[in-house]
C-alpha cells in the first residue's frame, strides 16, 4: 500500500459511469475504498463516490496523477489507449486487467487474431481496407456480411450488417475518410445470443456464473435470462470452459464477459469486455456474489465469491429512457404492482435510448418473470400505462 497507515486497499476505477457506480455499492459493504476518475461531476459514479477525481479518464497526466494514491487500477471502460496503459504499467501502477489482457477488448482485429490462434469457435473474418476485400470475402461466405470498426464500437455503435456491395461501399469510404480500421466477418446464422461472465484472480483462481441468454435490439441489451432457459448442461458446461481458458490465455484479471452466438452446432464468440458487464447485472439480486463484488475480490486477489444463483431463474430488463424525465415518480405505481421486484437506476439524465437503469425478478418460471419485467420498464419508461 501506498500509505503506512493505511489498513484497507483503495481501489481507483477509471470511468464515472453505472458500472463503477455498482462497483461501488459493492466497495461499501466490502470496507474497501473505493474512487473513480470521472470525466464530469454529473457523470453517474460522480454522483455519489465520495472520493472523485475529475478529469480527462483517457489521458495521460489525468491518469497517472489518479493512480498513483490507488493500491489497483481498475476499468469501467475500455477506451485508454494503449500507450497511456503502458506508461502506467511502467511506472509500476497496478492495472488489473493489464494493458496486454485489455488490447484484447479494445481491437477486434488482435481480438480476432488471437482467438483464431488459440483455436476459439470464431466467425469467419479478416482485415479489410478496400471495398474488393469486402466483395472476394463476401463471394466466400455469401451476402450479407458484417462489418466492425476495429476500435471504438459499442452498443451497436461501429457495426454494419450490409446485403451487398454498394450498401458496403459506403461504410469502406467513411471508414477510410475517418482512418477507422475495419474487419468483415460472416454473418452467422445464430438461434440466440448468450453471454458468460468468469472471474479471475492474479492467484489464478476462478469463478464461471451460469451462462444467460440475452435479448438484442438495435444492437443494445434489452433483457438478460439467467440461466439461459433450454440450454443443454453439456453446451453450457462447455461455455464455461471456453470462457476459463480465454481468461487464462489472455491472462486476464476480474471480470471477463464473452458474448457468444448459439448455433445450432454449438457456440461463436462474438466480443469480449473486461470489467462488469451488462449481461452480469441480474447477479446482484440473482447471485451469491454480485458481479461488482466479485470483480472487487479478483483485482485485490482476494477468494472469489460463490457464483452460485439464489433462485431457479433471474430476469434482468434495462431500462432505456423516453420522452419523460420524471421516471422516479412512476415507482410508485410499480413497486405496488410488484413487490419483489427490484429497480436500480443510475441517476443518469434521461434521454431517449439510454440505459438509465434496470429492474430484476426472480422466480420459478422465466416467461411470466421475463413479462414481469418487460411490464416494469415500459411502465418506467412510460410506454405503458
């Protein structure tokens, strides 16, 4: 520890938004202190971590003056790039993950390349910088194809499913005026998306959550399931495994999410994020050990928490915000429609489109939970009545 009298670690999280605002929730009870770096005071962590740095939380002085009181430097984001964490490293600031375990998050194409390396279920893909790269590759695997920024993406923000060559053309020119490197891969024919979250320790300990199914729209995360209803104990054993052996591989440290694809053979990676992760969310009420808590534990080397759930199902729906910015004023009418279930909100500005929050329920039955759900958020969002 930095300090000679210090008796609890400090934990710096680089990013002030929702994830390091639960991350937080989960320091408190912990005893651990907890700070964040946050870009502006009304971010959401800002809101309500004692300890904020305000600051640019992808530069460089901003960074190292940060995390030089931290005992471990962790993420909400991917997004610092490569040489910062490396000057960070180098000056001996604890990162966890590292900066070699995170360029695996931040670049499709060394995401890609390495999977492809250790022989993961990939979608066929390559590098492109030319409309003909896209078109011979498309004459392989048939239209459409998808296309990804190599960097940058999220949320659906960064990929293009195109039908053909002129629809491709425009994303190649864009992508070439804005010097964003691009990859194309197949378009796989998928029957759900799951997601499976492990936690790894520098001690080399591990914990797999059981794998969800979560529901896509407009590239966002609607809904999770967890446990992925009708999902075989073979397929998801292996899923589990799969994600054990990247964690290992790319020698990553806390949270590891993979976002797969299932087919009707088995499963395809998709992406990966390193650090709590949207599809985790429902393991704060439907979990033993939340994902935050657990992510907290991994990057102090800490024993890892059961991942163990507390109810046969857990449904998790996010919260997106509309038109109205009073959503604190329909819990009422939720909460007396719902007793047991759960809403968390980031004390985020609404705006249509974005996660504001998530409500979560649990029970025996995953479609009268799922529409449990999906009743709370329109309602909160105020698309229902």
């Amino acid at each position: 520890m930095s300090e000679t009298n210090r008796t609890v670690p400090v934990v710096g999280m680089v990013g002030g938004g929702q994830l390091a605002r639960m991350t937080h929730q989960a320091a408190i009870a912990l005893g651990v202190d907890f700070r964040v770096l946050a870009a502006r005071p009304t971010d959401s962590a800002a809101r309500v971590v004692a300890d904020v740095h305000l600051g640019d939380d992808r530069g460089r002085d901003d960074l190292l003056a940060f995390a030089k009181d931290s005992d471990v430097v962790t993420f909400d984001h991917e997004h610092v790039p490569q040489p910062v964490l490396r000057e960070l490293h180098d000056a001996g600031i604890v990162l966890r993950p590292g900066p070699e375990a995170l360029h695996h998050a931040q670049d499709k194409l060394v995401m890609r390349t390495r999977l492809s390396e250790l022989g993961a279920p990939c979608p066929r893909w390559r590098g492109i910088t030319s409309l003909d790269e896209v078109t011979e590759f498309a004459g392989q695997t048939g239209w459409p194809v998808v296309l990804k920024a190599a960097r940058g993406g999220y949320d659906g923000k960064g990929v293009w499913v195109v039908g053909d060559a002129a629809e491709a053309a425009a994303v190649v020119e864009r992508a070439a005026r804005e010097q964003v490197p691009l990859l194309v891969e197949e378009k796989i024919a998928f029957r759900r998306e799951l997601a499976v979250q492990v936690a790894r320790s520098p001690y080399g300990q591990v914990a797999a959550y059981p794998v969800v199914e979560t529901v896509q729209r407009g590239g966002i995360c609607h809904e999770v399931i967890a446990p992925a209803p009708h999902l075989s104990e073979d397929r998801a054993v292996a899923a589990q495994e799969l994600a054990i052996e990247l964690a290992a591989a790319l020698d990553v440290v806390g949270l590891l999410a993979v976002e797969l694809f299932e087919t009707d053979t088995g499963v395809v990676v998709n992406e990966l994020a390193m650090r709590p992760h949207n599809s985790g969310h429902w393991t704060i009420d439907g979990a033993c050990t939340s994902q935050f808590e657990q992510h907290l534990r991994a990057v102090l080397d800490l024993p890892l928490g059961s991942p163990r759930t507390v109810a046969p199902f857990t449904v998790m729906a996010n919260l997106l915000g509309g038109h109205d910015p009073h959503v604190f004023n329909r819990y009422i009418h939720v909460m007396a429609r719902d007793p047991e279930l759960k809403v968390h909100f980031y004390g985020k500005e609404v705006r249509p489109g974005r996660k504001i929050g998530h409500v979560t329920v649990v029970g025996d039955d995953p479609d009268a939970l799922l529409e449990r759900a999906r009743t709370a958020a329109a309602y909160l969002k105020g698309d229902a009545q």
